[in-house]
C-alpha cells in the first residue's frame, strides 16, 4: 500500500542567544583564571588598564579570583592618550583597591618612530600596543605574575588588535564572550558607569572608536558573527534573515583573514612528534 510523502517546511532557525547568566559566568571565569595562574605557581597578574570596559572587566574578575593582593594594574598612556580614559582607569584601581603602576610609553614610542621613517596611524598604533606588552612582561617578571588578557571574542574573531601586542598574554578570560556579553558582565560586577556608557575605543588617536574602524555597531557584528561562527550559518543564509550582505561578507572575510592571529606559529615538521602537530600536552600533563 502506497503512502504519499508530505514536504514539511523546516521550523526557521532561531538566532543565537547572546544573553548570558551573570552570575554563572563569573563563576566559571573566576575559577578559571584561579585555576590557570596558581597551576603555574604563581599567585598574581599584571594587566594593562586602559579606561575601557575590556580590560576593566578582566581586573574586576581577577580580583574576585585571587583577592586584592593577586592584582597588579598598569597605566601605560601615549602623549595623545585621553585624560578621560587614564581617570577611568585610575576610578577601577580605586574601586578595586589594587596595587597600580603608570608607565608612561610616549618616549619609547616615539624614539621608534623617529627611527622607523614615515609611519601612518595604523604601524604607529602597532607599536603602542607591542610596547604596552613589552612593558606588561617585564613588570610580570618583576611581580613574578601572569600578565593577563583582555581581548574579548569579536575581537578575536576579527583579528581586531595586534598580533604580539594587546592579543598576548598567558590567560585570558574574555575570550570567549562577545563585546554585548562584555557589556552585560561588566555591567552586572559594577564597573563603574563612565566606562559602561562610553564608545568603545582603542584610544590610539583622538575621536577614535572600535565602530567607526570596523563599520558596524558591536550589537550587529555580534549577531552575525553568533550565526557564523557559533550556529555555523551560511553567509547567504544569514543575509535572507535581513542582514546587509556587504557587512556579512566584511565579517567573515575578516574571520578568515585573520587566523594566523588566533594561532601560534606554525611549526614545520620533520620528526615523529613535532610541536603544535603530536606534542600537545597540556601544561599540567605531568601530574
């Protein structure tokens, strides 16, 4: 007996939910950042605080891990730095109670630049931030602590920040929350209002912002980067959802392009158990 096959129209695809749960987050993230530093044998880390939420985020949940005492922030502003931003750093420190050094880069920097021959915005902003984490690691040996990061998923994602310079660091505990979950987080812990209101900015020369660089507002390239990247939506299919296809596009050419940020380097290989290939132990494979 014959049956006919009905076509059901398949149920649309729901939007991933980048709402978060603040107080189960920073009970992981806590615990992270507690696990990773006191497996190493340390006790402390050193931060750069730079009057974003980013980085205010991060001291706020590294104090909550290892106490007062576990938290050495550094101020590390350039000449045409915004006052603002260095108060909104120095309001985090009050708030948090925490040891704090400033180390002002605009000598170091510019002693390159006077060196390096005609050099725009974008390699000059480059070189701030690898002084920034050429001063981060010294001041960590000197504290004999991790220097910890700050860069937060859409960064990440899209290769937003420099390689070497404010993308390094020993642990990172925003890596995997995107700005709107950063602001959610940051806003649930208590940073300070100044900094949850104002426009995100690398603060690299004057009137600069995170939105006007990338095109995009934090809440439009998160919701397209959650499709791509989290529910593994195709860029065409995320455009029929009402997404303009030049932002779709920009972002995940940006995804692809940049993933030699999100890599150590590639090792080549000429033996039976290579570096970053066979040899993959985690750093606590011993015990």
């Amino acid at each position: 007996m014959s049956r006919k096959l009905r076509w059901v129209a398949p149920a649309p695809l729901a939007e991933p939910d980048l709402s978060i749960d603040p107080e189960a987050t920073t009970s992981i993230l806590e615990g992270f950042i507690k696990k990773e530093v006191e497996r190493t044998g340390l006790r402390r880390v050193v931060l750069g605080l730079s009057g974003g939420i980013d980085s205010a985020l991060a001291a706020y949940l590294a104090v909550r891990a290892l106490g007062r005492s576990g938290v050495v922030g550094v101020l590390m502003p350039y000449r045409t730095s915004s006052p603002a931003s260095v108060r909104d750093a120095e309001s985090v420190v009050g708030d948090l109670g925490i040891l704090a050094e400033r180390f002002e880069i605009s000598e170091l920097v510019d002693v390159f630049a006077s060196k390096a021959g005609p050099i725009g915005p974008r390699r000059l902003g480059n070189v701030m931030a690898r002084v920034r984490m050429l001063v981060l690691y010294d001041r960590s040996a000197e504290h004999d602590a991790l220097v910890l990061g700050t860069s937060n998923k859409t960064e990440l994602l899209l290769g937003y920040g420099t390689i070497h310079g404010d993308l390094a660091s020993a642990l990172n505990p925003l890596g995997d929350l995107y700005k709107t979950q950063v602001r959610e987080l940051a806003r649930a812990l208590g940073v300070p209002k100044a900094i949850l209101a104002k426009a995100p900015s690398a603060d690299l020369f004057p009137a600069q912002t995170d939105e006007r660089d990338l095109g995009l507002t934090y809440d439009e390239m998160d919701r397209i980067l959650a499709l791509l990247v989290d529910a593994r939506v195709a860029p065409g299919t995320i455009v029929k959802r009402g997404f303009r296809r030049d932002a779709v596009e920009r972002l995940r050419r940006l995804v692809v392009r940049s993933q030699f940020k999100r890599k150590l380097p590639v090792v080549a290989k000429v033996s039976t158990r290579s570096v970053g290939w066979d040899f993959r132990y985690p750093r606590d494979w011993s015990s």
